[in-house]
C-alpha cells in the first residue's frame, strides 16, 4: 500500500488535491478537514489509503495519521463506505469523531448528512472499544463531555427552551469549542436562540 505521498501541491481543492511526485500527478480525494491542514506551499506530504474495488482505484489522502486510522476504522462499520467515512471527516474533526463513539453520543454521528440512527448507533457498537483503548480516552473524560452537555440542556429547559429546539445547538457549540466551560454554552446559545 502506498503510506504516504511527499511533492508539489499542483492544485487543492476542498474535495481532492493534486500532487505531483517525481514527474506524476496523484489526484487525492481529501476532507474538509485535510483541506484546511494544507499548507499553501509547493511542498507538501499527505498520508494515503487506497481503495480498491471491482470499477476503480481511488487514492485518499489525509493531513494526519490520526486522520487516516478513523477514516480506515468507519470503513471497517457495515453500511459505512468510503463517501460517507469521509463526509464524517468533513463534518467534524478526528478528534470530535473519536469523542462523539467514545461518549455513545448518536445524535451527533446521526447529525452527519448520510447517517440514519441504526448506522449511528452500529457505528458506536462497533468502534467504542476501538476507539477508547488505543488512543488513551479516559471514562472520566468521555463522562465529563455529557455531563456538561447534559447540564447546558437542563440550564436551558429551566429556561424555557425545548430540549428538541436546543440540542443541536448546544452540541454544535461543543464541537467548534470543545473546552467551552457551562457559562459560556449556555451564553452563546441564548445569543443565538
């Protein structure tokens, strides 16, 4: 398998980038996240997977090895492909993905464009383990996310809000600041709402 790529950027875009390697041009499909990780210099190294089926080989490239082993490991979930892994990657960070298992947070998996509630959940059924062990999530880390989720919820009922009508927003606002203390969740939400 080819691990990693290392030339020219040619062309970036925020679906796929262009590197040429020695005379050849490798056309990467990347995310949203990769995307922003690029550098614009000429000289750039991207990690790969290469995906080969039956009608075509297609190369992805990834900013970081972190990145690669959650797209390799959403490959790996039955109902999970290549497209939808990497929208995933798109729509959060590798480290907000591996939070979001970690914590058996379904809405948020769920919330990414593709992802019905039974692919959420099988993907949280057969990553957790996965994700928890090797890279070191503690349960008191993983608890203490939910915990402060769930006290914005409630802080924002007492208000008056639905939880139906703010828990996207509270867990949208979590995932672009994930050390947001409770004060400041529940200030940007009211300034929102």
């Amino acid at each position: 398998m080819i691990t990693h790529i290392r030339g020219k950027l040619v062309e970036k875009n925020p679906t796929f980038a262009i590197i040429e390697c020695n005379g050849i041009g490798y056309f990467l499909h990347i995310s949203l996240h990769t995307y922003s990780k690029i550098p614009d210099s000429e000289a750039i190294r991207l990690y790969t997977y290469l995906s080969i089926k039956e009608d075509a080989h297609t190369l992805f490239g990834f900013s970081g090895k972190i990145e690669r082993e959650i797209f390799k490991l959403l490959i790996s979930v039955s109902g999970v492909g290549t497209s939808i892994a990497r929208t995933m990657l798109s729509s959060m960070t590798p480290e907000q993905i591996q939070h979001a298992i970690a914590s058996e947070d379904v809405a948020t998996i769920q919330s990414v464009k593709g992802i019905g509630a039974k692919t959420a959940q099988r993907v949280i059924i057969d990553l957790r383990d996965k994700i928890v062990k090797p890279y070191q999530l503690s349960e008191d880390s993983v608890a203490s996310g939910n915990t402060i989720k769930e006290e914005a919820l409630s802080a924002l009922e007492v208000l008056g809000f639905s939880r139906k009508q703010v828990e996207k927003l509270v867990q949208k606002i979590i995932q672009e600041t994930p050390d947001i203390t409770l004060e400041d969740i529940i200030k940007n939400a009211l300034k929102i709402l």
